[in-house]
C-alpha cells in the first residue's frame, strides 16, 4: 500500500489500537481516512483518463481530416477508427464515474 499524500510506503502501525497506517515520511492514516484518501484519488485518476481520451478522439479527428485533404484515405480511417475507439473508452469510464453502483454500469462495460 502507498500513502495517498505522498506515495510512499505505508505501514500499519501494530503497537496502535485503533489500527493505524503511517507513511516513512509521517503521513498518518485510519482505516477510514486511507480508504476515502485511495477512493478519491483513483477518482481523480478515471476522470484525468476520461479527458486524455476525449483529447485523444479529438487529435485523430484533425488528423483524420488533415490525412483526407492530403489524399491519404487510409490513414485518414486509421485516425478516424482511434478516435472512435478513445471516444468509446472515455463514455465508458464515465458513465462508470457518473452512475457507480447502477445496474447499467458494470465491470462488463470497461471490456477486456
């Protein structure tokens, strides 16, 4: 386990009742607090990946059209085929951040 402040290796701290984890550099934590500091960081983390994606779709776009007016149609469907698979992949992982626990988002909606 790394500490959520500054990602360093934590330990649980045997000696303390209630449990007790502490970073090398200080840093410490409950159970409780570690588990809400992990949470909102993989949060922060989803939708970080959701905006590189819709960047992402939105660069093969231009590019895709840069490649059409060039006369490169090839590359033009290979950009344009990126930019719908990170378009698909970012909708994913929001509507997972956007409705977690609902029956219509499920591990299933990420893919392999």
């Amino acid at each position: 386990m790394t500490c959520p402040e500054c990602g360093g290796p934590l330990r649980q701290e045997d000696t303390s009742v209630p449990v007790r984890f502490e970073c090398q550099v200080g840093h410490a934590w409950s159970p409780e607090s570690l588990l809400a500091a992990h949470a909102a960081g993989t949060e922060r983390a989803l939708w970080t990946a959701v905006l590189r994606l819709e960047e992402r779709s939105r660069l093969h776009l231009v590019l895709a059209e840069t490649a059409e007016d060039q006369g490169y149609p090839i590359s033009a469907g290979g950009f344009r085929a990126s930019a719908q698979s990170a378009r698909s992949a970012a909708r994913k992982i929001r509507k997972l951040l956007e409705a977690p626990g609902e029956a219509g988002a499920t591990e299933d909606d990420i893919g392999d």
